[in-house]
C-alpha cells in the first residue's frame, strides 16, 4: 500500500483475503472510512516521531535474542 494512497473498496477486499477474513461485502464496505483515517493518523505519527527533534525521546528497544555474541 502507497503511503498517500487512500484506502479503497478493493485495498481491504484485498486485506481481507490475504487475512483469510471472510467478511461479507457489506461489512467490508463500513471498513473503508475507518481505515483509511487510521492510516492518515500513523502516517502523521510516524512523520512527526521521525523528526530529529523527538529522537531523543524514544527509549532505545534492544533484542537480545538478536545481538550477536
């Protein structure tokens, strides 16, 4: 999915399927709305929390399980 691209009818027809949710298209057509205003808001999230400003903010997550040693 582009990050400026809206979300559309067939964006979660496609979801659906490569999430194995077999929803009626009633109930896929009421997705459209919500979903599209809950990518704008991480899109706008991630654009603000990539600022250099707010780096130091963010605690640093580390996985041990994946450090090499």
């Amino acid at each position: 999915m582009k990050k400026d691209a809206p979300v559309t009818k067939e964006t979660v027809e496609r979801l659906c399927v490569l999430a194995d949710l077999p929803l009626p298209p009633a109930r896929r057509d009421k997705l459209v709305a919500p979903l599209s205003g809950l990518i704008a808001a991480a899109n706008e999230l991630n654009r603000k929390m990539a600022e250099g400003a707010r780096r130091g903010v963010l605690p640093v997550t580390r996985f041990p399980e994946r450090e090499e040693g």
